[in-house]
C-alpha cells in the first residue's frame, strides 16, 4: 500500500464515529483505574461518612449540628437529623468549594501533561485521531470524571443518610413539604448541576495542562489557580469582577430545593461555565495543536 492510500485510510479510520468512542472508552478506562483516581474518589466517598458520623455523635449529645442550632457548619447540616436525604445536600455543600474542583483540577492538570510526561503523548499521536479529536476526548474524559465523582459523594451521602438517619418528606428551602421520591429526583438533578458547575475549571485545568511537560506542575498550576480564584471570591473591595469568577454561581444549586424551584442563579453558572469551557477549550486547542510534540 502507497503512502498515500495509507493516508486515506487512515483518515477514514480517524473519521469512524465507532472508532472515536474507542477512544474515548480508552481514555475512560485509563483514567479511572489509575490509583491516583481511585484514591481521589475514595476520599470524597469518605466525606459524606464522616459528616454523617459527626452528625450522629453530636445529636447523641444533645446538640443540634448546623445553623440555627449552635454548632455552626455548611447548609442543610441542621436538617440532616431529620432527613437523611439532606446528607446528600450538606456533602455537595463541603465538597465544592474545595474538594471536587481539586480532584478534577488533578485529572485535568495530568491529562495531557501528563502523558508528555510520560513519553506517551507522541505515540497517541501516530495513531489515526488527530490532535483536534484527541485534545476533545481527554476533555470528554475530565467531564465524564466529574460527573462520577459528583456522584460518588451524593451516592455515599444517600447511603450514610438512609443508614444513619430517618428519611421522608422533605421541607424544602420556601418551606412547604414535597415527597420522598420527588427530593430523590431533586438530589439527582442538583448532582449533574454540580457535575456541570466543574466544566469551566476542567477547560481551564486542560490548557493549563497543554502549557508544560510536567503533569505534576499542572496539577500544582490548576489547583493554585483554583485557590486563588477562591480568595479573590471572598474579597469585598473586588465585588465587581465576582459575577465574572467561575465559582461565583457555584453554590447556587441550593436554590433547585425551592418551590417552586428558582432557576436564575442557576442558568448565570451554566452560562458562565459554557463561556469559560469555550475560551479556555479554544486557548488549549490552539496551543496543543500548534505545539511541538517532542515526547
């Protein structure tokens, strides 16, 4: 075969929607059996079980845990007590700020730099994909990851809740009652919430990745980016460019447990995450593909 009959079929390879999803099912599998993954995911499963144990030992006390009953701590932690479905609220809640957008920031910071690390980057590239293609199926990975480990921590939380606490109806934030099934419905639709919440820290995770050679210094750049960007959050003479950050919006899911459920702080953080996820994913493409594969 010529070389440029083996360009053609090569190219006609790479536009196979079946040996796409080969890929991607690859990168998946690769990444999420990676031991660095597993213990990213075993810690936040461990989250929900030592919140709920905390909760356990101080209501056996006489204390009430959460705002409002003296014990200070995040939201929905007072009414974990009463419905162990709101462990799965009151996790999320400690989970976001820091813990989930650190372990994506790992995955993403790694996922190229990482495998130029590693001397792997260049042999993906002699195969038929094309670094556009390979560049969107290591994002479609980070993306697939934090939808799992969102919900490694609503699924620890439901089970520690249901184990620890009574669960039923849940009083909602404006105060009236809904069913045990419907808050179930509303759990799951505040987890892909929050799993969508992460896609504009994984874009800019991802360019930061296409900047080195070294995934450890771009997992140290994603997650000092995050902490910073964290910080700046927090500082009241900076209030104007706060609607701009993307974990300004984060915390908004709470606002899916009114009744009727209120949607515009909500719609403001998947508009801001879809804007960063499209500059910083144009900032990666147009940095790996111009870039010098030398490993």
């Amino acid at each position: 075969m010529s070389q440029a009959e083996a360009g053609i079929v090569g190219a006609g390879t790479a536009r196979n929607p079946l040996w796409t999803f080969g890929i991607l099912r690859s990168e998946l599998a690769t990444t999420l059996r990676r031991w660095r993954t597993l213990a990213l995911l075993g810690v936040l499963a461990a989250v929900p079980v030592l919140i709920g144990i905390a909760v356990k030992i101080e209501t056996n006390h006489g204390s009430s845990p959460g705002p409002g009953g003296g014990g200070g701590g995040p939201a929905f932690l007072s009414q974990v007590t009463n419905n162990g479905l709101f462990l799965v609220f009151a996790a999320l809640a400690v989970t976001l700020p820091v813990f989930l957008p650190m372990a994506v920031g790992v995955v993403a910071g790694d996922s190229i730099a990482g495998e130029a690390n590693a001397g792997t980057l260049r042999y993906l590239l002699v195969a038929p994909a094309g670094r556009t293609r390979l560049l969107l199926t290591k994002y479609a990975s980070v993306l697939t990851f934090c939808l799992v480990a969102t919900l490694v921590v609503a699924l620890s939380a439901l089970a520690v809740g249901a184990l620890l606490f009574p669960v039923g109806e849940v009083t909602t934030i404006s105060g009236t009652r809904i069913g045990f099934g419907e808050g179930l419905l509303r759990a799951g639709l505040i987890a892909v919430v929050v799993a969508a919440s992460l896609i504009g820290f994984a874009a800019i995770g991802l360019f930061i990745s296409t900047l080195t050679s070294s995934g450890i210094a771009a997992m140290a750049a994603t997650v000092g980016m995050l902490i910073t960007v964290q910080i700046v959050d927090t500082i009241p003479q900076l209030s104007g460019i706060h609607p701009y950050l993307f974990p300004h919006y984060w915390m908004s899911y709470a606002d899916l447990l009114r009744d009727p459920v209120y949607w515009d702080e909500a719609v403001k953080n998947l508009g801001l995450q879809g804007l960063y996820a499209v500059v910083f994913g144009s900032a990666a493409w147009a940095r790996f593909t111009a870039k010098d594969i030398t490993a």
